[in-house]
C-alpha cells in the first residue's frame, strides 16, 4: 500500500514538474487579435469589483463598433483636443464607462474640475477597473492609463491631484460613456 501510494506521487510530480515554469512565464504578450475569439462570448454586463474578464477582439471589430474619433484615441492611443469632449465642464452623477467594452472606470464622485480641458478622476472605480502603463512617447516620461477589460487607451494619470489621492487621472470624453445614476 505504502509502495503504492509513493508510485502515485512520484507519478504526479514527473507530469505536474514540466509543468510549473509554463505558468510563471506570464500572460501572452502577443496583439489583440491574437487573443479574440476566447471572450467575446461573455456577457457585457459585470457588476461589481471583481477582475473584469478581458475583452478582446480583432483590429476590424473595433474599428467597426467604433467612432474613428473613439478609434483612434481608445485604439491607437490618441488623444483628443482639450476643451472639445463632451465631459470635461460636465458634472452628472453617475459612473463613467470604457466606450468599448462598457466597463465601469471612474465615478462622477471622484469626478474635479483640473482646468485642463479633459475629464479629471482622483481615482478609478477600483484597483481592478484600469491598468497603468509606463509611456515613454512624445519623449515625456508618463503613466498611461488602460481599461483592465479591453486594454483601451484612456489618459493618462499625474501625480498632482487633490487629496486624499493627490492623483489626476486625464482622460479623454471620448473614451468614456455616461451613465446616470439616480439617488
Ligand atoms: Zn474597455
């Protein structure tokens, strides 16, 4: 019996070992399109703050279920003028979603007037809602800010909020989409 038991483990660990350095070697890093298809199925519709299922579809979809205004800043990383989206003065409550997949990112609670011509968050819905990334384009070092869901470029976020967070989240109102709450 005893004998039996240990032909059992040792047999286990010679098909878990190889194993092992497959899952610490991290997500795949390949494009979008790489990874559609798998998700696209999932409800839209997640309440809560659990970590958002991932979204991902190829180039072509977005491009069609998109705006080439929300294209082009959501997908290639644009960034619309300041002072032209429509919810950089705006002040309803509610929460704001990621115009791709519907994730919810920032509350209006957190919602403050910067002057700078973009919709400003001292903080995201959750820890779990966005990403950040560090972007070295325009050569100026600054953190990106990506919905955790489908990866869409939202802003980006600096260091010279107001408290509690001292963060301003700048995010473009074109890859946002309002949804009131009533109290
Ligand atoms: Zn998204």
């Amino acid at each position: 019996m005893d004998r039996f038991l240990r032909l059992r483990v040792t047999l286990v660990l010679v098909f878990l070992l190889p194993l092992l350095p497959a899952c610490t070697k991290g997500r795949p890093a390949g494009p979008l399109r790489e990874r559609a298809a798998a998700s696209d199925s999932q409800s839209p519709e997640q309440k809560g703050p659990a970590v958002p299922r991932k979204v991902a579809k190829p180039d072509e979809e977005w491009r069609r279920s998109l705006t080439p205004e929300q294209y082009a800043v959501t997908r290639e990383k644009g960034t619309e003028p300041p002072f032209t989206g429509a919810y950089y003065s705006f002040k309803g409550t509610g929460v704001y979603r990621c115009v791709c997949c519907g994730n919810e990112v920032f509350g209006s609670e957190t919602k403050f007037d910067s002057g700078t011509g973009w919709p400003s968050f001292r903080a995201p819905v959750s820890e779990q809602s966005i990403r950040t990334e560090h972007d070295t384009s325009l050569g100026v070092a600054r953190t990106e800010v990506l919905c955790s869901r489908c990866d869409a470029h939202l802003g980006h976020v600096f260091p010279d909020g107001p408290p509690p967070t001292g963060l301003r989240y700048c995010i473009n109102s074109v890859a946002l989409d309002f949804v009131e709450k009533k109290e």
